[in-house]
C-alpha cells in the first residue's frame, strides 16, 4: 500500500474542472487506440466535461480525486444503485500506472461499501481494454454480463459487466 496515497472528494468547481481536465488527457491517450478519437471526443464531451461531471454529480454521482502525496494521478466516480454501488469510473494518468494507486482506491470504496451497506460493486469495461479488464480481474472483479449500449452520436459502448461482491 502507498503510504502517500489519499483520496478527496471533489465538491468545489475547481476540484471538479481539475477531474475533467484529467479526463480528457487520460481519455485520449488511453482510449483513441481502442474506440478512436471521434468516439472519445464523443464520449468525453457527454460523461467527462466539467458540465457533465456537475449534472451527474446533482444527480447522486461522487467523485473522488486520487492523490500520491501532492500528485494529482486519477480520479473515480461512484453512484449508489440499490444495495449495489456502481463504480462509473476509475482511471490514472498514464505516468501514475503502476503505483498501486487503483488498488489503494479500490480499498477505500470497498471500505464506503461497507460502511454504507452495500452487497457488492459493479461496473462496466469496454471489451478490447485488455489491460483495465486485467486489473479489474486481478482485484477480484468478475464478469457476469455483456452490453452493447447505444450512447448516441451514431457510437455503441461494447461491455463487459463485471462486479465485485463484498
């Protein structure tokens, strides 16, 4: 475990620009080689702008900035779902991969699970990312469905579902 890890909650406009920004970085580095820059302009204008992030956040999203001592490195974004908590979102810039910081963030939520009462975490993972499906898999995720979600654009989102049960 990182002993500079902490995570803090975004609840102020700039900590929340800060997260989009992040995004759009992440987003296109990682994601243009698997679903291709007109998707994930797409896809970052809609669920990782600054206005998203502000209309998903009044609609029960929240959103956490991850930290290795004073480095801004990721972000996630959770939503409670029933007895369940979606995990929408979980990503490192590329020069923090490999800190254990996923696993350090993933230890904080399944520990808000438990002190929230939730049976498990689930979330979604596009099909060809082979190495976030890899990660997940290593934390104990695991794939119980597929779907092809229409997110408009003329785009489909091609998921694994996958959970982890606590």
């Amino acid at each position: 475990m990182n002993d500079q890890f902490h995570m803090r909650k975004a609840m102020t406009d700039k900590q929340i620009q800060e997260i989009a920004d992040l995004a759009c970085i992440i987003w296109n580095e990682h994601f243009t080689p698997i679903i291709g820059k007109q998707q994930v302009d797409y896809m970052v204008d809609k669920f990782q702008s600054f206005p998203a992030l502000k209309a998903q956040i009044k609609d029960g999203y929240e959103y956490y900035q991850i930290f290795d001592g004073e480095e801004f490195c990721g972000y996630t974004g959770i939503h409670p779902e029933g007895k369940r908590l979606f995990l929408s979102k979980l990503y490192m810039k590329k020069s923090a991969r490999g800190r254990h910081l996923a696993t350090s963030a993933f230890e904080f939520l399944k520990e808000l699970c438990r002190q929230r009462g939730y049976a498990s975490i689930y979330l979604t993972c596009n099909k060809h990312n082979g190495n976030s499906l890899a990660v997940y898999r290593h934390l104990g995720f695991e794939t119980i469905d597929t779907q092809e979600a229409d997110i408009g654009g003329g785009f489909i989102m091609d998921d694994y579902i996958m959970e982890y049960r606590l």
